[in-house]
C-alpha cells in the first residue's frame, strides 16, 4: 500500500540551527501539506503546496518557514532559525487530484519529532 | 471566527458496547466532513468521510452521522475492541487545508 514517508524519525537541534524536515509523498499525488503537533496539543495545518508554489499557509508559517519541492519525489520543510517553542512532531500529507476540493482524504506520515534544546 | 469542538474528556468504555464521538462546528458550512484517527506518536490515519447530502455512512464497525442543521457529526464504533483504543480527530475543509479538531481520547477496557 501506498504510503507517505518521512525523515528523520526524530531530530535534535540547537536553537538558532536550521533544519530540514524530508518528506516522500505518495507519487501520483499533487497536493502537499504539512502539519504540526505540540505535545498534548491538536494538528495544527502549517501549509499547503501544489504546482509548485504555496497555496495556502497559516500564521504559524512565517518567515522562518520555507517548503521546496526540489525534484519529483521529495518535499521539504525548513526552519531557518529554530526556536524553543518550534518543538513539536511535525507531519507531511498529500492528497490525490483535486485535493480536498474533490472530497479526498489526506494521508499522512509518520512524524517527524523535532526537539529544540 | 471557526471552531470545532470534539469532547475534552476522555471516553472510557467497556469491551463491546458502542463508543459514541460528537464533533460540533461552529462558522463553517462544509460540503464534507471526514474523520482520523490518531495513535500516540503517530500520523492521523483516514477512517471515513461522509458528504452534506448524506445523513449517514457506514464502513464495517464504524458510522458516521452528519447533521448540517445541528452542524454536528457523530462517530460510532460498534462492538467497541481495546485495539479501538486511540484519539479520535474530526476534520472540515476550510480553504485548501483540512483543519482538524483537538481529538477525543477513546478507551476500550477489556
């Protein structure tokens, strides 16, 4: 079956370090997304990407936030200078044609969990 | 603004019986409604996505009601397993995103 994954399963950084958050979408999807969750807390929508560009982004996604599509398979989050408060597991989700406009599902990864020491 | 609300608290039940889940939304007039559920540490995992012209879906164990007039939808889990044992998210479209609610913490006792 067809699945989202993402890499690394865990990742510790120093605050002020940039990251790379790596995500494989399912490969016949063109809607892109990632998600974030504090401990305890609910999936909050970061943003989401189709042809390329951004289509939409929350308040959470500021400038410190990028998402890159730099070949046909992978899908990427960088934050320039991590925070403190940026520690949460973050997921990537895709969805097939249409995306949530056609009624389709999303489906996710396996959580990226991020600790900013 | 929009909201959706699932049931803070916990619902601990005993092995067979039914769970019930509410998800009540507020400012949103969705064409659909879908619901995850999520395991500790875990992505969320579609389950079932139900339409506004359906009052009802089902898929083996599991039935999802949707009433746009109350703007509620209630998720039910027949003949309830531990292995049912997890956070139930509830999910509308709002934009390009599907924006989700906290999660109720479902617990089946055997």
């Amino acid at each position: 079956e067809p699945e989202v994954t993402q890499t690394p399963s865990h990742q510790v950084t120093q605050m002020g370090q940039e990251v790379i958050l790596r995500c494989v979408p399912i490969s016949n999807h063109l809607y892109f997304y990632w998600y974030r969750q504090i401990l305890g807390q609910k999936v909050e929508f970061l943003v989401s990407f189709y042809n390329n560009e951004i289509s939409e982004k929350s308040e959470i996604f500021d400038d410190q936030f990028s998402v890159e599509r730099p070949d046909g398979s992978n899908f990427t989050l960088k934050i320039r200078s991590t925070k403190l408060e940026d520690s949460a597991m973050y997921f990537c989700a895709s969805s097939a044609l249409g995306g949530f406009l056609m009624n389709t599902e999303a489906f996710f990864g396996q959580g990226t969990r991020l600790t900013v020491v | 603004s929009q909201k959706i609300e699932q049931n803070s608290e916990a619902l601990n039940i005993q092995e067979g019986k039914t769970a019930t889940l509410t998800c009540n939304y507020t400012n949103y007039s969705p064409a659909y409604l879908q619901w995850y559920r999520q395991d500790p540490g875990r992505g969320p995992v579609f389950l079932l996505l139900i339409r506004e012209n359906e009052k009802e879906k089902r898929k083996e164990r599991l039935k999802v009601t949707f009433d746009t007039t109350l703007k509620q939808s209630l998720f039910h889990i027949t003949a309830s397993q531990p292995a049912d044992s997890a956070t139930y998210l509830c999910a509308l479209v709002g934009g390009n995103k599907l924006v989700f609610g906290a999660g109720t913490i479902l617990r089946v006792k055997s």
